[in-house]
C-alpha cells in the first residue's frame, strides 16, 4: 500500500520522532511505500489567509488553492493510507497540523457536494501523551480527540480509522523510573502498527 505520513512535531530530540521512525521501519519492513510530509521540516504554512477564508466560507470552489494546499491534495489522492503522526498538546494536535487541515481540509476537495478527494482504505492517529490513561481526565481528553479526529474530520474519508495513543511519555512528574522501557514497548508497537498495515 502507498501510506502518506502527516507527521507535526517540532524536534527530533522527542519520543515522537522515535515514534515516526519506528514505524517507518514498520512500512519498510512490509515493502509498503510511503511518503512523508513534514509539517515543520517543510515549513508548512497554517495561517488561513483572508482570500482563503472567502474561499471556504462562501464555498467557491472556483477561486484557486495555493500549491502548497494542492500539493498536500495531491499526496492524499496517491495514497491508499492516510497516517497522522504527533502530540498531545493541551488536547489538541500542534498547531501546525490544525492549520494544515483548515487549509488542506478545503471546499471542493475535502467536503462538499462532489469532494474530489478519495475515499482511502484507512486512517491512523499515533499520538504521543505526556500524561496517563490511568487518569480519568486523561482518557476523557482522548475521546475529545478521537471525536475531532475520527468523527469530524476523518469521519467517512476512510473505510476504517484507528487511533493509538502513548502515554506517560512526559519527562519528569514521575515518568522518569519508566520512560525507557515505556520508549522501547512503544517504539516495537508502532513498529508493528506499520508492518501489519
């Protein structure tokens, strides 16, 4: 299968770029082909401009996308897997990937009333998280996600969708003891999630 990784974090000195390249081994390890669009590497723009905003909120699919839009519509209409790649910041994707899916996400191609965009075979989450699953806020926070995520905007934009969350990943508040057996547990199962794609 040909996977496209949305991949949003700011530093390779974090669990989740051990994360994206565990399971990049994954993919390579079961011969699928993948391509990669990183958000901060690419110096991704999330800022909706005004001419944008018009766009989408008077839905004219006429008024041109800028390439950078069309360049992300074009690797998810190559791709049969769409795999999203980040952490939890405050409940919320990085900012970077907001703004890539209120820029990307467009009239037309994401929504509408002939979306071009294909129906891919599936959608992956892989978050990282600070915090614990122990913790009931915790686990109430991933349902806000996961209704964000799978249920708005991935919602019938693939034919299954899955939303993996590693946890207790934050250095210090007591993490410390457990990080690196938690690093390495987590690193395999991403490794995993990537060969039995």
């Amino acid at each position: 299968m040909n996977v496209l990784i949305v991949y949003c974090h700011p530093s390779k000195n974090s669990f989740t770029y051990q994360v994206k390249e565990a399971f990049v081994k994954g993919l390579k390890a079961a011969d699928h082909s993948y391509e990669i669009s990183d958000l901060y590497a690419m110096n991704f723009n999330p800022v909706m401009s005004e001419e944008e905003y018009n766009r989408e909120a008077f839905y004219r699919e006429e008024n041109p996308i800028g390439d950078d839009v069309y360049a992300e519509h074009k690797k998810i209409n190559s791709a049969d897997v769409i795999v999203f790649i980040y952490p939890d910041f405050w409940t919320a994707s990085p900012a970077m990937l907001e703004g890539w899916f209120q820029r990307v996400w467009t009239y037309g191609f994401a929504y509408g009333d002939f979306p071009k965009m294909k129906v891919l075979e599936k959608a992956l989450f892989l978050i990282t998280m600070g915090g614990s699953l122990k913790d009931e806020i915790r686990k109430t926070q991933v349902e806000a996600m996961r209704t964000v995520m799978v249920g708005d905007r991935i919602r019938n934009r693939a034919k299954a969708c899955e939303m993996y969350v590693f946890d207790e990943m934050t250095r210090g508040y007591g993490n410390d003891a457990n990080r690196e057996e938690r690093i390495e547990r987590f690193t395999k199962e991403a490794y995993e999630i990537g060969r039995n794609l």
